[in-house]
C-alpha cells in the first residue's frame, strides 16, 4: 500500500515528499497511523551527516498514532491502540542495558540498518532512526512502540517520543535538578521548553531561558521561565548577578555549541553541575584548563536521550499531563502539514520558534 513520506535521498540533499511502499508487518512488526510527528533537530542532523545513517531514508523520530496492524508474537499492543513512538528501543542485553543504562544501549540504531519501504522504482529505504515518522503510515519493530497512556491527546503524544523525554530526563535524571535550586537552560527550542517545564516541575527557586532570540522569551516564560537572557558574551556574569554572584546549581544546554557549552559551564556554581544534550559536530572543539576544573569542582555531563527509560519514564509523564502540571501545546509553536517539513527545516537552520508539529 502506498502512503506519502518525507523522504532524504542522500546527505546534504533536500527532503522529498513522495509515496512510499511499505510491507504488511511480519513477525514482531507493528503498523501504525500516524496522528503527529515533531520536527525535531535531530532530524536536521541526519539530512547534513552529523548523526550518520544509511540513506536513503524516510526520516522522522518523533511521533504517535494508533495500531492498524501487529505480526505474529506482538502481545503489547493491539489495532486500534493509541502508541507513542520509541527511536531508541534498548535491547536488554548488552552490558549498558545490563546497568540499567538503557539509553546507552549498544544494539538501539541496529533497526535503522534495515530495509523499511521502497520508493515506487523499487529503491530501497531505510527508517531514518528506526521509526520513519515523516510518513502518513510507518511499520517498525514491536519494541518501537509504546501504548500511550489513557488521558494524553494522541497528537499532542508524539512529542513525548523525543523532545519531553529528553528534556525532562535532562532536568530530573541528569542534572537531578531538587527542589528549592537555580537552574539554567540554554537554548529555547523544543527540548530547551520541555526542560524548562521540567524545572518547574522539580521545584527550582530560578529558572533562567537563555536564547539568540528574544523573540524566544515569551515562549520561554510560559515554559516556566522566571528570568529571560538574550545570549551574548556576558551571559555567564548576568547569571551570576540573578544568582548572589554565585551561579546556577545546574545548567543544562540544549544546542551543540562549543561557545554555548562553555557560556553554561561559566554560568555553573562552584560544585554545580552541566549537562550537555545539544547534539554538536566534530568541529565544536571544547576546551578546559587543569586549574579549572580542580577550582571549581563543576561536574560536566553529557546526557543522551533525557537519561531516560521511555517505558519508564512515558507513564510519569503522562501523569504529570493529566495532572497539568506539563503543558505539551507549550511546546508547539507551529502545527504543519507533511509537505511543510521541508520549509520548517530552514526555519530550524534560521534558529526560529520551539517545535513545529506534523499533523496528518
């Protein structure tokens, strides 16, 4: 059956939207109808080769819909199940799961090596980071989708998959931000807002967004944000000023830049702790001398995926929903259609609004 997909035919080419074929789901496979998918920068990393996959590919990590169809052996969900959608299923063998580490998961991109769809000339496609969300339907492993909890909109659930994760674990199992200290967080798009919410959620007495834009801010201030800080060279010292000149508890950064990652570093107290969960390149070189590091006794931590085990993690959040004390519209600043991806990837180059929204 033929479906529409935003497809990267090779690295550093435009997405192309086009009708795919995709199997009938086999033996541990799940077809799913996507309700949404979030335009995540992850997806950005994929189509310039700074996260390497094969291409071509359907891309596309982020989303939720119901189950049209499961293969032989899936027990967990059923047709018509409401899911959320997993791009870094952990395999529960290796030795970081065997640490409860699952986000380290040796074996979790093995999916992205496998044939997923074909193009109408029969060429053959991989699932991008294992899901394929940029596609009206998409057919992944069983271990790629989790049943949605009752009480979440399903649109709205699709960017639990990706950016709430990741933002909240950063917040609560990274920095493990408690109850009462200052936080930071650098960079105010989709994660950058999840994180925010999740240091409200974690009871921080300061909450400092940080952005190039200060267009950003009232989008940050609904997020949680008590103070605003247009990034410049004085960041780090106007942190410090909001904070009795000691600096934040911890800082967390959401955007891969050396200069950002070293402007939240600055902006640490002595003992405080960084978190990195900006994805960056191999040309964003890091530097650090030895006296610093012992002066200041700063802990500086990269944070994959939130930190987080989504089977876990999804029913917490889910609750936190429920509860409104996590706001998923406030990550949303655009609702699109599948042909508007393309269009809002140059806004993520441009560095423009929080998280577009693919509703099908």
């Amino acid at each position: 059956m033929a479906v529409r997909a935003a497809v990267l035919s090779a690295i550093g080419s435009p997405l192309e939207i086009t009708g795919i074929e995709l199997p009938e789901p086999g033996p541990g496979r799940v077809r799913v109808r996507l309700a949404a998918a979030g335009v995540c920068h992850s997806d950005l990393s994929l189509t310039n080769g700074t996260l390497r996959v094969p291409v071509p590919a359907v891309l596309g990590h982020e989303g939720a819909g119901t189950v049209l169809a499961v293969g032989e052996g899936v027990t967990h969900v059923a047709p018509g199940d409401a899911v959320v959608l997993n791009w870094a299923p952990s395999c529960g063998n290796c030795h970081a799961c065997s640490l409860g580490e699952v986000w380290l998961c040796a074996n979790a991109m093995n999916g992205a090596a496998d044939v997923h769809a074909r193009t109408g000339d029969g060429t053959e496609l991989h699932p991008g980071l294992n899901v394929a969300a940029f596609a009206e339907e998409t057919v992944v492993a069983a271990s790629c989708v989790l049943p949605l909890p009752d009480g979440v909109p399903v649109t709205d659930a699709a960017l639990l998959g990706c950016a709430v994760l990741t933002g909240y674990g950063a917040v609560h199992h990274a920095a493990k931000a408690r109850p009462g200290e200052t936080v930071a967080v650098f960079g105010v798009g989709g994660v950058g807002l999840a994180a925010l919410q999740a240091a409200r959620i974690a009871g921080a007495s300061r909450i400092v967004a940080v952005d190039v834009s200060p267009e950003k801010e009232e989008l940050a201030r609904r997020a949680g944000a008590t103070d605003f800080l247009p990034a410049t060279g004085d960041t780090p010292r106007e942190i410090r000023a909001l904070t009795g000149k000691q600096g934040v508890d911890a800082a967390v950064e959401c955007v891969g830049r050396a200069v950002t990652i070293r402007a939240a570093w600055e902006s640490t107290r002595r003992g405080g702790r960084t978190t990195v969960v900006g994805i960056g390149g191999k040309d964003q070189q890091v530097t650090f001398n030895a006296l610093e590091l012992f002066h200041w006794g700063r802990t500086l931590t990269g944070c994959v995926y939130g930190n987080s085990d989504p089977a876990r993690d999804l029913p917490v959040l889910a609750e936190h929903v429920r509860m409104g004390r996590l706001d998923l519209t406030a990550l949303v600043t655009d609702r699109i259609s599948l042909d508007d991806i393309p269009a809002a990837f140059e806004n993520m180059l441009a560095g423009k609004g929080g998280r577009a929204l693919v509703v099908f």
